[in-house]
C-alpha cells in the first residue's frame, strides 16, 4: 500500500482559510437575520 506524498502546506492553508470564512460567512449571515427578524417585531 504505498503512502500517498503530503498535501502542500500552501493548499492545506488555503482550505483553512476557505473554511475559516465560510464560518464567519455563516454566523454573519445568521446574526443579520436575527436582526433583521427582531426589527420587524
């Protein structure tokens, strides 16, 4: 079973960083609603 060669450091870092934003995406996207659901009330 040969062993796959390591991901490139540059990659991996970028999929941090993609994943990274996308949570910040994410919890941005949630607390604009809630606001947005809270001024309609």
């Amino acid at each position: 079973m040969p062993s796959e060669p390591p991901t490139p450091l540059a990659k991996r870092l970028a999929w941090f960083v993609a994943l990274w934003l996308a949570g910040v995406a994410a919890v941005a996207t949630v607390a604009f609603l809630l606001r947005f659901w809270m001024k309609l009330g």
